[in-house]
C-alpha cells in the first residue's frame, strides 16, 4: 500500500489543486518530523509572533478567550515538605543519620541471586554501545535507503521544475 501511495502522490500530484496532500506519500503523517527549522526561520517566526503579540487588539482577544478558563493548578495543595523542595531548588533535604541507619539495616545481609548478578552483567538493550540484531540493522539500513532515495527524487523534481522555468 505505501509503495502504491509513493508511487501516486509525487511532487507534481501535491502542487495540484484538486487534493488535499501536502506531503509525499509512502511515510505516513508529518512531513516535517525530523527536520528543524533553519537559524533564519526561527528568527523569523520570533519577529512575526512579537509583531502579533504587539497589537493590542489581539492581546485583548486572547485575554478574553482566557477569561472564565479553570487553571490547570486550581485546587491543588501542597504540603510544606514539597513547598520546601520547590525553595531548594528541587533538591530534597539530606537524609538524617537515623534514616540512613534504618536503610543500611534493612539492606544488610542480603545477597543477590546468581539470576540478578548475571542481568547486572549485560548492558540495558537501550544503552549506548549496546550491539544491534541483524534485523535491526536491516529495518535501519531499509528505512535510511527508502529516506534518502525520497530525498534525491525530491531534489530532482525540483530542479526539473527549475530548468522548465530557464527554458
């Protein structure tokens, strides 16, 4: 089915305007994902969201839509201990001595089993450095092809349309 949807929705079927697509077919979703927006963009889109935020008329529009909206936080209380979490920065109180005493006790004398000491041994699945299966490599090296093969057809329906332009 997505080789079908590559296949149809090309570069020529999104610039027409009987349809609704505005991305290349076959990767599902945004066609944006993965990408970022370039310094020059950004500032851009900065400058333009100041400008709105600017006007008056539009600050008043969305200070009423605000208006009569529960904050998410209403309601909700906090005990002092959290309170003074929030006053260190987020760093908890040091454990008295009483506490680690009763810690170290609980933990004393307990051995781990021959099962738990060998998962300890091997690397978490997710860890850097951790070796891929073969299939996973395969499913990238599929995926990095299919990106890039996208990729340079892309570039050359451009320049096709570039060079139509020069002629």
């Amino acid at each position: 089915m997505n080789q079908k949807e590559i296949e149809l929705v090309n570069s020529d079927f999104i610039k027409r305007d009987d349809n609704y697509n505005i991305a290349l077919g076959g990767s599902g979703g945004c066609s944006f994902l993965g990408l970022h927006h370039t310094p020059e963009t950004l500032l851009i889109i900065s400058q333009k969201s100041k400008e709105t935020w600017e006007d008056p008329e539009y600050r008043q529009n969305q200070s009423d839509i605000q208006k009569g909206s529960i904050p998410w936080n209403k309601g909700l209380t906090f005990d002092d201990e959290t309170k003074a979490t929030w006053k260190n920065g987020g760093k908890r109180p040091p454990l008295t001595e009483e506490h680690k005493a009763k810690t170290r006790a609980t933990l004393l004398g307990r051995e781990h089993s021959e099962e738990t000491k060998e998962k300890m041994r091997k690397p978490h699945p997710r860890a850097k450095g951790h070796p891929t299966s073969d299939e996973t490599r395969e499913k990238l090296r599929i995926k990095t092809t299919d990106y890039w093969a996208r990729k340079r057809a892309d570039k050359l329906a451009e320049s096709s349309t570039e060079n139509e332009f020069l002629i």
